[in-house]
C-alpha cells in the first residue's frame, strides 16, 4: 500500500495487464467502473480491467481529483463537463455519459466549487 500511496504522491500509477506493467498518469483517466471484483478503467489511450473492487480502487485514488457518483462508478473531476442532476448523470469531455445516483449526488456537488 506505501508503494501504491507513494505513486499516487507522483501523479501516476502503474497499471497491470496480463504480464504488462503500464505507465498512466493520473490526469489520462477519465473514470473507472466497478463490476463486481474487477474495476474497469478507462483511460485516454484504453481500458485496463483490474482485479480490485471498486471501493478499493476509490481509496487509492486522490480525493480531491476523484468523486464517487453511483456505486458502480468514479469519476475524475477535471474529466467532467457536464453535470444534469434533474436526469442524474454526468457528462464527461470524452463524450461518455454516466449515472448519478440519488446516493451520490450531494456528495458530487459538495465536491465542486459551485457558485
């Protein structure tokens, strides 16, 4: 976990993929999707599918770069360009839409410097 924290502290983490370790930096990933006990992220070259949950993964991951907004979703807050809490989703500038659930939103909003 101290490797892990200390990657974070750099702006990256190291991804695995089969034998593979790949470089990406932090501001590449747009949002990551938890299926059960793998989380699938999505980055701006792919998609890397992970053995980790999803509150696992939520955890390593800086707070303030990173919200929760459904319980099978994280989102990058940079990656965010529009938020619709009337039909509860988010649109991301990589033209992905996402759920928000009721769950999640007020958090989502608290994060965000609203005026």
């Amino acid at each position: 976990m101290e490797k892990i924290n200390e990657q974070l502290s750099q702006d990256f983490v190291f991804l695995k993929d089969d034998s593979k370790l790949h470089y990406v930096p932090l501001r590449d990933i747009f949002f990551v999707k938890g299926e059960g006990n793998y989380s699938i992220v999505h980055t701006r070259e792919r998609k890397f599918v992970m053995r980790s949950s999803l509150k696992r993964f939520f955890e390593i991951l800086p707070q303030l770069q990173f919200v929760q907004i459904h319980r099978s979703y994280i989102v990058q807050i940079p990656h965010i360009k529009l938020i619709d809490l009337g039909e509860g989703q988010v649109h991301l500038q990589s033209q992905e839409v996402l759920p928000v659930s009721r769950r999640f939103r007020l958090e989502l909003v608290s994060t965000l410097p609203v005026f």
